[in-house]
C-alpha cells in the first residue's frame, strides 16, 4: 500500500470520527483535521519518467514548484515550453545542462533560469549518485502538453507524455476556467 493509499485510508477514518462526534467542538477538530489532509492528497502529484521522477511540493495559478530526482546517467528530453520559464536550483549532486545548444554545469547551491522558448535539458553525469534540483515554474500554464520534445532518448512519441493528461481548453471547461480572468482576478 501506498503512503498516498494510506492517507486516504486516514481520511476515511477521520471522516468517520467526524459523524460519530458526541461534541461540536470534537467534531470541528476532526474537520479541521480531514480537511487539511484531503488538500494535502488532493495537491498531490508524483510522476515516475524513465530517467527518474517528479514531486510537485506547490502549485497556485501563476507558480509551480517541483522536486526532480534524476537516476545515475538519467537524461530528460531536449525540449523548449511556450507558457512558462523555469529557474533551476541544484540541491544534490551535479548537472549538465544543455541550454540552446550550449553545455553548462552546475553543482549543489547553484541555479539556472530556463526562460521561454530556451531549448533546455538536464542530465545526470554520475554513474553512482542520484542528481536532485528545485524546478520553480512561473507563467501562466504549467500542463503537460507544453512540452515541446525536440529530442528524447527514451523513444518516446511527441505526444506520449500527454496520456494522462488533458490540454489547456479540457482544463478550462472541465474547471470552467478562463486563465485570463483568472489572472486578473489574482492581481485584485
């Protein structure tokens, strides 16, 4: 079972203890407590990728943060995204970066600024050590169909990381989102 599994299972749990409070204020305790956790494993998103995984640990409308771990020789894509920039913080391990054609290294503590458009990829040099970074997305969209896979190692399709995912219009009326009024309404 899952540490997401077993969360949920807490959720029902609490839930249940909400309806069979003898109190008011036991049962607002209990509230106070399902609904925390049921934002925690609503916000929760972990992708597993062949070159390692992804954590998203925030996500608001116009900020998402990621942690990306990177297996031993691991390599992402060589791809660029038309909604967003991402700033890069090395917090384990050392990476080579490719970034409009040209290779740089980074080391714990150190950053980069992927802006957009850039043409961008990571790797892992080690043979041994897992490379872990602070991915800080800022823009207006942060799905997965803004990818653009210029190349890709793994032989995956342009599309394949699209699967389980749904474009920007799905999303708007799916959440009847308009991201435009969105953004207005955050900035009053």
């Amino acid at each position: 079972m899952s540490q997401v599994d077993k969360l949920k299972n807490l959720l029902i749990e609490l839930k249940g203890r909400i309806e069979s409070a003898t109190t008011e204020s036991q049962a607002d305790a209990y509230s106070q407590y399902y609904d925390a956790l049921d934002a925690l494993i609503r916000g929760y998103e972990i992708d597993f990728r062949p070159w390692g995984h992804y954590e998203v640990i925030h996500s608001q409308p116009f900020v998402k943060i990621k942690r990306i771990i990177v297996k031993p020789r691991g390599r992402l894509s060589y791809q660029y995204h038309d909604q967003r920039t991402e700033d890069w913080i090395i917090t384990r391990g050392t990476a080579k970066i490719t970034l409009d054609d040209d290779e740089v290294w980074r080391t714990e503590g150190e950053r980069i600024r992927i802006k957009v458009g850039q043409r961008h990829r990571v790797e892992n040099p080690s043979f041994d050590n897992v490379l872990e970074f602070i991915e800080v997305q800022t823009g207006t969209y942060f799905g997965e169909d803004d990818i653009v896979r210029v190349e890709d190692d793994y032989g995956r399709l342009e599309f394949d990381h699209l699967k389980d995912h749904v474009t920007m219009k799905e999303e708007q009326v799916r959440n009847k989102t308009d991201w435009w009024k969105r953004m207005r309404d955050e900035k009053n």
